[in-house]
C-alpha cells in the first residue's frame, strides 16, 4: 500500500507493510545496515528507512545511494528505538528510481543561504525551510476559499487579460502577438494587458450577487527591487455589496486573524521552524495577532504621529504624500506593535475610484499595515455617485467613455460597496517571519529576473 510519510507519522501503524515514495536526504553505514533518511514533500519530518545488508542490490546500490536521489521502499513499520522519531521502515525491498551525482548535486547537507537556493530554483522545493513555505502557502489558499465560501461569498474568476488598467499607474505590462509590427492590428482589436487588480470586474459581480471575491494572478511592470514587491503575484479580493469602509475594515481584520489561526492549526510543525530559525518568536507574534483588536487611525493622524517621530526617515513626512514602506512599518512595528488600519488618505494619491469623503480632499481609503511589512491590504469603499466618479475621473485624466460599462453600475441600481486586496505572498510572508518576498513564491519574477 503507498502511503504518505505524514500520515505514517501521524498514524504510527507499527506492524502495518507498506510502500513510501521519495527523495534520498541523507545515509549512514554501519556495521551491516544503512540508515537513509527519506522525505517526501508530505510534511518536514523525514522517515527513517533501515536497509539491511540482506537486500538484494545492497552491496551494488544501496551502499552507494545517494542524496537526492528518489527511491521506492517497500518495508514493514516498527517502533523505533531512536529518539525523536515513534516509527522506522524495515526495508524489504528498495528501488531505486532515478539515482543522483552526489558530488554534482547542489543540495549538500548543510544550511544554504536563501540567495544561493535562488540561483537553484528547480531544486530549492527540495529543502525544509521551502517545503515549509510551500505546504504553508498551500494551506493558506485553501484556508483563503474555505472563509469565503461559509460566508456565502461567491467566487468570481477575473480575467488575465485585460483592458483596464485599473490602478491607473502605467504598470500594466502589454500583451502583443509579435506580429503588430509587421502592420496586423492588436489581436484584441486595441490594445490589451495582464491585470494589475481584478477589482473593477470584481464591482460587476457584487452589484449583481452580493458578496464576492477574486483570487488570482495579478501582474505589475513596476521597477521596485524590494523585498515586497514581485512582477508576478497573487491577489485576493473581496468585493462586498451593501458595505461601508468599516464593514470592509471588519471584513479584513476577521479574515488576517481566520488566516493566522488556521495556519496555526494545522502547520504546526512548519511554523515551528519558521520560529526557531527564521524569525524568533513568531508564533507569539501571531497569537498576539489574533488576540488583539488593530489599531484604527486616520491618515491624518498617522502623519501626525509620524511627524512627532522626529525626522529619523529618509523620506520626509508630509500631509498629501504617500506613506512610505519604512513610515508603514514605523507604524506598526514600533508605534502600535500590531496590525494598524489606516483610514481616509487624501484623494490626490489614490485612485479615481475611490469613495470621495465628505471634506472634498480625502477619500474612503483603508490600508492595512502589519509589522516586517507595511502594507499587506490595500482597500476602499468604491464611489457609487455616477456624477462624483465622473468628475473623478476626469480630474485623475481618465476617460470615461472608455469606463462606460463601470459607469452603468453607477446608472442602474448602484449601492455603496466596498473591498480590498490583499497580497498573498505578503501575507505568505508575514506569516512565516520570511525576510523576502522571492522566498514565498515558487517561480519569483523581479526587474531583471524570471528564472524559469
Ligand atoms: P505598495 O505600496 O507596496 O507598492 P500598492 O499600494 O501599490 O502596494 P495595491 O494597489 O493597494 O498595492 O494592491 C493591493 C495589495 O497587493 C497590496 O496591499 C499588497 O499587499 C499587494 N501588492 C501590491 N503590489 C505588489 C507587488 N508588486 N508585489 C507583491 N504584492 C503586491
Ligand atoms: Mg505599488
Ligand atoms: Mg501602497
Ligand atoms: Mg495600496
């Protein structure tokens, strides 16, 4: 029977024969047996494997397996005397799938730096800080649906492709067939891009079902060599009709602590590592997390409370000026010391699509703020008056007649509603203690650099 190493772990069936897939870790020789470590990608744990000299290709292969390679065991379970480990696989047979070049192969055994596992991509999966991140970021999505869903919210597929670019930033990367030059028109008839949100289809949805949501791949040309902004990312976006700014700041403190408990539950094991060899502490941080409310400040006051900071910042603090990463994190790292929602930013540096308040200068904004990362949710209550958006747009140089379609949602049957995104590799990332975004991603892509 094959079997997973997580559920031999979990279930200990001593006595039970059984077949385990995997990866060669490590082996010792002793007198007569080997011990070879096997792991399988299931969870961090490695199954012990006895191979005993009796094996019929132990002289030949066995002796000589090595690291990296894959192997299939057939075996029986027993309790194992070792310390720190409940069962072992008596081999009876070993197979050896694909062999490796111990001397060639990257992966030694000893920590790697996280640069140098960049530069082996295709092979870095293979150890256990990325397995980690890998089964994390899995159950994440999976805990990102299974929220949503008992809410009712509906999911909306988004498109890739797209015309609008949202954002308005000029971060849109252009989507061409290669052939415009050679004078064919644009495939699509004008031309097109790869999303940088999907919000504004996300609007169509909610004005006709309610409570939805997006998740997908989102894409951003933008030129930022940090540690929390990728080319290639995924998005999560709920989009709620009927909602004002503080039912979607609800909305997004509920899901952050849904989020880090479920995580917590069930990677207990992973979240163990990531306390004690990437970020000391972590699983406190985050159980303080959930505990607690956030934080709620306008953006007003957290400028004044920036500008009562002192002038420790490279970027200067000013009412109209976007926050910057390291004001964020002043924030909510030293400041609060917890999730901070920050509110009502001025117009001037938000998008047209944004709730104008009241005052005429600020908008109905919400960024949410987490220490080691500064913005991890972008979000607003949308502008549902036709005319106000209009003037908006106008105002920011879009045009309208190209939103026509955005603007009817405002002629027929609008209602005030609200969302946000969410980046998901910086919430991979806050919830691992990672210090880099190009960690928590399988296939990073930055300025410079898409390795495969
Ligand atoms: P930042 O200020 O960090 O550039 P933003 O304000 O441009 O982010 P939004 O347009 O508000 O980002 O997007 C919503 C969310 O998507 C952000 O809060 C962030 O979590 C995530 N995000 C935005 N840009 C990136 C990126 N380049 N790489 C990874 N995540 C991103
Ligand atoms: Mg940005
Ligand atoms: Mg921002
Ligand atoms: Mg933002």
């Amino acid at each position: 029977m094959d079997i997973r190493i997580k559920k031999v772990l979990q279930d200990q069936p001593v006595g039970q024969r059984v077949a385990v897939a995997g990866w060669v870790r490590t082996r010792r020789d002793t007198g007569g047996f080997s011990f070879i470590e096997i792991n399988d990608g299931s969870c961090l744990a490695n199954l012990q494997v006895i191979a005993d000299k009796g094996l019929e290709n132990y002289q030949q292969d066995i002796k000589n397996l090595a690291t990296g390679s894959s192997v299939v065991v057939d075996g029986e379970l027993r309790k194992s005397p070792a310390k720190g480990q409940a069962v072992e696989l008596h081999a009876t047979k070993i197979d050896i799938v694909g062999g490796a070049d111990s001397e060639t192969y990257p992966l030694q055994k000893k920590r790697h730096s996280f640069e140098f596992l960049r530069e082996i991509n295709h092979l870095r999966p293979r150890t256990n800080a990325l397995g980690a991140v890998s089964r994390v970021r899995s159950r994440l999505g999976y805990a990102v649906h299974n929220f949503f869903q008992q809410r009712g919210f509906i999911q909306v597929h988004t498109p890739i492709i797209t015309t609008s670019d949202c954002e308005g930033a000029g971060e849109m990367f252009q989507v061409s067939t290669g052939r415009e030059r050679s004078g064919e028109d644009h495939f699509f008839g004008r031309s097109a891009g790869l999303t940088v949100s999907g919000q504004l289809q996300a609007e169509v949805y909610a004005l006709a079902m309610g409570d939805v949501y997006t998740f997908g791949p989102t894409f951003r040309a933008e030129n930022s060599n940090t540690s929390r902004h990728l080319a290639e990312f995924w998005m999560l976006e709920p989009e709620m009709a009927f909602c004002d700014l503080d039912g979607n700041r609800k909305i997004a403190e509920e899901l952050l602590k849904y989020l880090l408990a479920d995580v917590l539950e069930n990677c207990a094991e992973d979240m163990a590592l990531f306390d004690k060899f990437i970020e000391k502490g972590l699983i406190g941080k985050l159980q303080d997390v959930i505990a607690k409310d956030f934080i709620h400040i306008s953006y007003t006051e957290a400028v004044e409370r920036l500008e009562k900071a002192g002038d420790k910042f490279e970027y200067a603090v000013r009412w109209g000026a976007d926050l910057q990463s390291e004001h964020e994190r002043y924030l909510s790292e030293k400041l609060f010391r917890c999730p901070v929602a920050v509110t009502d930013y001025p117009a001037s540096i938000k998008p047209f699509y944004m709730r104008l308040n009241d005052d005429g200068k600020t908008v109905a904004a919400m960024d949410i703020l987490v220490p080691g990362i500064g913005e991890i949710i972008g979000g607003s209550q949308r502008e549902d008056r036709l005319e106000v958006l209009q003037s908006r747009m106008i105002e920011t140089g879009i045009d309208p007649a190209e939103y026509d379609w955005y603007l009817d949602l405002r002629r027929y049957g609008s209602v005030p509603h609200a969302g946000f995104g969410l980046g998901f590799e910086r919430l991979v990332q806050f919830v691992t203690g990672m210090a880099n975004i190009r960690e928590v991603i399988p296939f990073p892509r930055t300025p410079g650099s898409a390795p495969c």
